[in-house]
C-alpha cells in the first residue's frame, strides 16, 4: 500500500491520507490526530471587524463610491446613446432606399394598375363600336329583306280579302241561283198543274 510522507491511515477505511487531510478522503473519517479545540475554533464564526476609519470618513468614502456609480452609469448611458446615434445615422441609408424602394414599387403598382384600367376601357369601348357596327351592318343587309316580307305580308293579307270578298259574292251569287231556280221550279209544277185540270191560275208569289 502506498503511503504519504507524514501522512496517516484511516483506521475505518485503511486507506492513506496526507498530513494536511482533515478527513479521509475516501470514508470521510475525522484525522484522529487533528485537534478538537482548533478544529472548534475555526469553525466558529468570526465576529465582524469595526471599521478603522472614523464615521465621517466612512460617510464621505460612502459619498465617493455613490459618486463614483453615478460616473459609471452616466458614462455608461453615454456610450449607450452615442451607440444608439451612430446607429440611427448609419440606419438613415437603408431607411431611405427602403423608403424610395417603397415609394417606386407603389409607383408602380400604381401605373400597372392605370395602364390596366385604360386597357380594359378601351377593350370596352372597342367590343361596344364592334357591336354597334355588327348591328348596323345586319340591320342594313336585312332592310331590303324586311321590306319584301312587309311588302309579301301585305299582298298576302290584301289577296285573303279578296279572297273572303269573292268567296261571299260567290256564296251570294250561289244562294241568289238557289232561290230563283226554286222559284222557277215551283212555278213550273204549278204551270204543269193548271195545264192539265184546266181550272183557275193559280197565283204568283
């Protein structure tokens, strides 16, 4: 077993330590030859020391530390702001070609939309003379073919009219032939009549 020089051995564990080793380093046993008294003595707290200085050094040294703070966050708010300048100033650049990148790319939009708008107004306007024209033409090629039909329309009403004219003169002409023939026909029966009794004549209606 190794050993240290001056060192001493654990009577739990049987291990090695060194002279300095307070306990083992292995189960943690107490040196049996450490002294108590000393071991007590430095584990009790230590009584706080009194300042050397008198009380108004310790006030104006208090003064001085809370100067000193205030420097340091003065200064230190002064840097900050002088970083937070630099960086405005330098941020100027890309904010103004952000800005006129903006401003050119409503510009834009803005034109494209207009140049739109005035396409599509004379795409309008073209399809609206287109079909007026479309109208006019047909309108005009189908004139003389309305004015033949109105003129066939009339003739055809004009010949049903006197077409019912002289069917009712004919059917009047038909009734007139009717009458007298029977009227002829009943005179002759009566004529016949008279011939053959040789009594009165009779009368004529």
């Amino acid at each position: 077993m190794s050993t240290f020089e001056n060192g001493w051995i654990c009577k739990n564990c049987w291990k090695p330590n060194r002279e300095q080793d307070l306990r083992c380093y292995r189960c943690k046993a107490p040196n049996p030859a450490y002294d108590i008294v000393t071991q007590v003595h430095e584990r009790a707290p230590r009584p706080p020391r009194k300042p050397v200085l008198g009380p108004a050094l310790s006030r104006s040294r208090a003064a001085v530390g809370r100067a000193w703070t205030g420097a340091w966050s003065a200064a230190f708010t002064g840097v900050r702001n002088v970083f937070a300048a630099i960086r405005f100033v330098a941020s100027l650049p890309v904010t103004g070609v952000r800005a006129a990148a903006r401003a050119v790319s409503s510009a834009a939009i803005a034109t494209f939309r207009l140049a739109v708008t005035v396409v599509q107004f004379i795409a309008s306007a073209v399809a609206a003379a287109a079909r007026a024209v479309t109208r006019a033409v047909v309108f005009t090629a189908m004139l003389p073919v309305r004015l033949v039909a109105a003129v066939l329309r009339s003739i055809a009403a004009m010949a049903r009219s006197v077409g019912r004219g002289f069917s009712q003169l004919a059917l009047a002409l038909s009734r007139t032939l009717n009458y007298i023939r029977g009227r002829l026909i009943s005179l002759l029966q009566v004529l016949h009549l008279s011939g053959h009794d040789g009594r009165n004549t009779p009368h004529l209606r």
